[in-house]
C-alpha cells in the first residue's frame, strides 16, 4: 500500500471573515492556485490515489477537492474523518487507514499531526522533527499494518518542487 501525506495548502487566517473559529479557515485565493499547481505536478509523476481521507477542517476539504480535480479523480473517493483532525489519536487513525481496502491512500491533514505521522510510520516514534510545509506531499510504501502501521519513506516534495514539476 502507499501512503501520501499531504499537508492543506496556505489558508486564511483566524478572523471576521470565519467568525475566528478554526475548523472554518478557507483557502487563500493563492493558496488554491499553488495547490492546483502542486496538484498538477503529481499528476505528471504519475500518482493515483484510490482513496482520499481528509481531516473535516474546511482547509482541508478544500485541498483534497483540489487535488481530486487536478489529477481527474472522481470526487467520490473523497472521505472526511475525525481521524485527521488536530490532535486526534494516532489510533484512530490507523483504523480510519486499515478500513481503507485500497493500494493507494492520501491523508490530507494538518501540521504538526502529520509530520508525528510520518515518524511514527517510518521511524516507530512520533518524535523525530520533521517539518512538513503547507501543501507538500510525502510518499510512504507500507511495509506493515499489523500490530501497527509501518513503512519506509520513498519522497518527500515540497509544493514549490511539485510546482515546478508541473512547469516543465
């Protein structure tokens, strides 16, 4: 199985505009079109996701329609789960993955989660300082999911480097 982790792309801040609550920050309108870029750069190196799990923070549904879009994927593999909110458990997020009986999965979620997914995955703790910037996307193959999910890491890009992937 591969994993792709991938952090929401550059979102509006706490304000008037989401009534200073969290979970409503949307996309800025160049946060979107750097996430279509990105998108589009994946979809040039040739990824396919068969499922998409997104955390149910506004930012990032927007950011798992995007990349949907971009890489002509049917909005239908999209799911929203609690499992990707901040500060969820990595439990429940193992679970919402085992359910998933696909080859390829892509967890749209917020740092600094994802960054202790990306240890705890490949390093066995959630520790290691792994910095994970707004619309980057790290690639994982599953080596195991019993007692626990483990694997190695096969890339890590940043959405610069998929943007300009997407230029070329």
């Amino acid at each position: 199985m591969e994993l792709y982790l991938i952090r929401h792309a550059a979102a509006e801040p706490v304000g008037d505009a989401n009534d200073f609550l969290d979970e409503k920050r949307k996309l800025t309108a160049e946060g979107r079109e750097r996430m279509q870029q990105a998108a589009r750069g994946l979809h040039i190196l040739g990824v396919k996701f068969d499922s998409i799990l997104t955390s149910p923070l506004f930012r990032a549904i927007e950011t798992a329609q995007i990349l949907a879009d971009a890489m002509e994927i049917d909005r239908g593999i999209i799911t929203q789960t609690p499992a990707l909110i901040p500060g969820a458990t990595s439990a429940s997020l193992t679970n919402a993955i085992r359910k998933q009986a696909v080859e390829s999965i892509a967890l749209v979620g917020h740092q600094p989660d994802l960054g202790q997914t990306i240890s705890r995955i490949v390093c066995g703790y959630p520790d290691a300082a792994i910095q994970f910037r707004k619309g980057s996307v790290c690639a994982i193959t599953v080596t195991e999911t019993t007692p626990t999910i483990r694997g190695t890491l096969s890339w890590m890009l940043t959405s610069k480097q998929l943007r300009l992937i997407a230029k070329e």
